[in-house]
C-alpha cells in the first residue's frame, strides 16, 4: 500500500504547509513584501497539498473509510486570525506593509473547501441516518 493512499499522511503534509504558509506570509508582511515572488509559488502548493487531503477525506467518507475527526474550524479560524492581524497590521503601520492579494485568494479557498466539506458531511449524514437525525 502507498503510503499516499493514506489520508494521515495528507493531512500532516497539510498541516505542514499551512503553518509554513502563514509563517512565510507573516514574515513577508513584517519584511515589507521583501519575499513577495514567493507568495504564488507558496498559494499553488498550498491549494494542492489541501485539495488532495480534503478529496481523499471526502472520498473516504462517502466509502465509509473514514473514521477520524480533524474539524476544519480550525483552518477557518488559524486564517481568519491572520486576516485579521495582516489587515489590521496595514491598517495601522501605514502602506508600506500591504497585504498579498494571494492571501485573500487562500483564505477564500480555505473558506470555499470548508463549506463544501460541510455541506458533504451533511449530505452523507442524511443518506445514511436519514432526515430525521440532525449531524453533528
């Protein structure tokens, strides 16, 4: 068996990327986008890194393979939380610290694969418990 096939090494890889991403956006803010010809480079691996462990996540789910929990609140949070330092930041510091439009483009990604996990989770809930049950 591949150790690709397994959804744990997905989301460690996530994991990974998304504190090295936030780190890295963090610093290149700090720096007055000193590291800015990164950020693209950064944002593709990220999206795909996190498409992968989402796919394989929901993928597992719909085939009753997929028995963790790891709420994704966390990644809506951990973003908003930078969002919100990053802006208020340049807000505050004046524009020579602006925020990367591949930040926003990120956090919106993170929001987007959120709500379409959530609303995957409920769909399969539904399918299996029926309407009656309400998902936890």
């Amino acid at each position: 068996m591949s150790v690709f096939r397994d959804e744990r090494i997905w989301r460690y890889l996530t994991n990974f990327w998304t504190l090295a991403l936030i780190l890295f956006l963090i610093i290149d803010f700090v720096s007055q986008d000193a590291f800015g010809y990164m950020t693209p480079s950064f944002s593709i691996i990220y999206t795909g890194v996190l498409g992968l462990y989402v796919g394989t996540k929901e993928f597992d789910r719909w085939y009753e393979l997929h028995d963790s929990r790891h709420p994704g609140e966390i990644f809506v949070a951990a973003w908003t939380l930078v969002i919100f330092v990053l802006y208020g930041g340049s807000l505050f510091l004046g524009g020579k610290y602006k925020v990367s439009p591949e930040v926003i483009s990120d956090y919106i990604m993170v929001l987007s694969v959120f709500a379409l996990t959530q609303k995957s989770k409920k769909l399969h809930h539904k399918k299996h418990h029926g309407p009656a049950h309400k998902s936890s």
